[in-house]
C-alpha cells in the first residue's frame, strides 16, 4: 500500500479519522530492475549481442572505447577517471563492469532522493535516473530536478524531450523513450489527436477539392501524425490510411499515364511491368517485421509492424514520385 501522506479527523468523533494516499511513492526511491535495462540498452545499445561492432553482455561493454564524444568509456556508459587504470581497447571482467554500475547508480540516487521533494510512481523515478544517468549527477541534473519539484507532472514530457540533448541524434531519440516512460499514457493521448487530426485534414481535403482528378499529396496531412521514432499503433494506423491514398493516386497516375501512351507502343507493356513489380515491391518491407520480433533491440516488438508500414509508405510515395516525373515528362517515339 503507498505510504499515508497524512492522517485527520473531520470531527470531534475519533471515528472521523482519515487517511490521505497516494499512487507516488515517498522516499527512498530505488530504481527498479526494468529502469536499469532500460538505461543499459540506451547505454549500449542492446542488453545482449553485438552493438557498432561492440559486443554486449548483460548491457556492459567490457572493452574500453571511445564514445562518440570521444570520451574513454567502458561497461554500462562509465566515464573512465585516471583511477579506474583502465586504457582504451583493455577488457575488464562482468563483475567489475557491475561494480562501476553500482557506483554510478548510487551517484544518481543519492542526488535524485535528496533533491527530488515531491511524490513519484516508479516508472516516472526510473525515467528520471536514465536521464541523469546520462547527463550527471551533477549541474547536468540541476534543471531536472528544479523542474519536477514545482509538481507539475504533465509539463515534465515536453521538458524531457529538450533536455540537454545538444546535436546528438542519439540523444534526442533518448529522450523520447525517456519522455514517454515518464508519462506513457500522456504520449497514447497525443498520438491519437494527431491521428483525428490527421483524419480531419483528409476529410477536409476531400470536401474542398471535389475534382476526382486531384492527386493527394502528404503535406496535405499533419505531418506530425508520422511518430516514426516510436509512438506505437497509432502509427501503423496512420501509414496505413496514408498507403492506401496513395495507391488510390497511383492508379490515377498510371491511368494518366497510359493515355499518354500510343496504342501498341512497347512504352505500353513496360508501364504495365513497372505497374505489376511496384505491387510486387512491398513484400520486401515484410523484413522488419518477420525477422525482427528475433531481434533484441532497444525497442519493443510493436516496433517492428510501425517498421514495415513506415517502409511501405515511403515505398509507395517514392513510386507516385516517379510516375509523376515520367508523366511530365511523356513523349513517345
């Protein structure tokens, strides 16, 4: 049961006492063993196997390398100090590698617990100590701290999406995760208003431009309805509805295409050919989604479904692309 936040009485009867709780929890904050896979595999790329041609066991890179900032690193993203005596390129063993976790995750809690004063669910602390993970325990978990202490949980996605990522790609695709295990069902909610969104620009988009000839273009949607670094479903169900358009404008393109073309010319059977393998394409986008569920990667298997839909949409829009420029380009010998 969450710790009692405080106990009253309404009245004079002692029978009128209440208990005020809470979900959060009260301190101490622990992270917990999925926090802790979590960062790994943001820290190494993967729990288990082989990341940019480092091999991985348990989240630890036991060779000491060089980060992309070019910082001697070693385990689970251990910055190596001169009294670690470790070099670039030696490999220390998996209880060691643990030990420099332990210690790093002690630095982050310490400073988590005695700055943090408000209330916390457990994913919302294992959250916060990725994050803190990777920009320190100290002045790079100041803003973090001040921010989650003013107790307004909801602004806290947005702010983690910002939080001093720099230029590194990497980051910013951190973030995200970390934003979204902070607030899951925040991002569910976002991701289907876009997907409204998105179905209202359609609908709109239909009614304002009655001509069947009309070809739909995909900045004619929310773009932003696209959360291709990870939203779940939501996206599938928006490349989906984007596909099938798609095809719908493909058909339109190739019938303005063929009438382009003189009866018998032999432009007439390559279009159809081009036609049948452009269809024929789409299988190759199965890959994600058949081959990856075997795959240990930093994301869940509903990723690999988005994947597939994802490369289907850009297959599809790539093809429309090309017979558009063919058909401006349309004159037969």
């Amino acid at each position: 049961m969450p710790d009692a936040l405080g106990t009253a009485v309404l009245t004079t009867d002692p029978n009128s006492c209440v208990t005020v709780q809470s979900g959060r929890l009260c301190k101490p904050w622990h992270v917990s063993p999925e926090g802790l896979s979590f960062t790994a595999v943001w820290e190494s790329g993967v729990l288990n196997g082989v990341f940019r041609g480092r091999q991985v066991t348990e989240g630890f890179i036991l060779k000491a390398y060089l980060d992309n900032a070019g910082i001697p690193t070693i385990g689970c993203g251990h910055r190596i100090i001169p009294a670690d005596h470790i070099e670039v390129g030696q490999v220390i063993s998996l209880e060691r590698a643990r030990e420099f976790r332990r210690r790093d995750v002690a630095e982050v809690e310490r400073r988590l617990n005695a700055g943090i004063h408000v209330l916390l669910f457990q994913y919302e602390y294992d959250a916060l100590v990725s994050i803190v993970y990777n920009s320190g325990s100290g002045r790079g978990a100041d803003e973090i701290i001040r921010k989650i202490n003013m107790g307004n949980y909801d602004d806290m996605h947005e702010f983690i999406h910002a939080y001093r990522i720099g230029g590194n790609r990497g980051v910013v695709n951190r973030r995200v995760a970390e934003a979204r295990l902070f607030r899951p069902e925040f991002t569910m909610r976002r991701i289907k208003v876009r997907f409204f969104c998105l179905i209202l620009g359609v609908l709109f988009s239909s009614f304002a431009r009655a001509d069947s000839n009309y070809v739909f273009s995909v900045e004619d949607s929310n773009s932003d309805c696209l959360q291709h670094l990870g939203g779940g479903y939501g996206d599938v169900e928006c490349y989906s509805g984007l596909q099938k358009k798609l095809i719908s404008d493909s058909e339109i393109l190739y019938k303005k295409l063929h009438a382009t073309i003189p009866k018998g010319n032999v432009h007439e059977k390559l279009l159809a050919e081009y036609m049948a393998a452009q269809n024929a394409s789409v299988k190759y986008c199965e890959l994600p989604r058949n081959a990856g569920a075997g795959w240990e990667t930093r994301h869940d298997g509903s990723m690999f479904p988005v994947l597939q839909a994802q490369c289907i949409y850009n297959l599809r829009k790539a093809q429309n692309e090309f017979l558009k420029t063919l058909l401006e380009m349309a004159e037969w010998d």
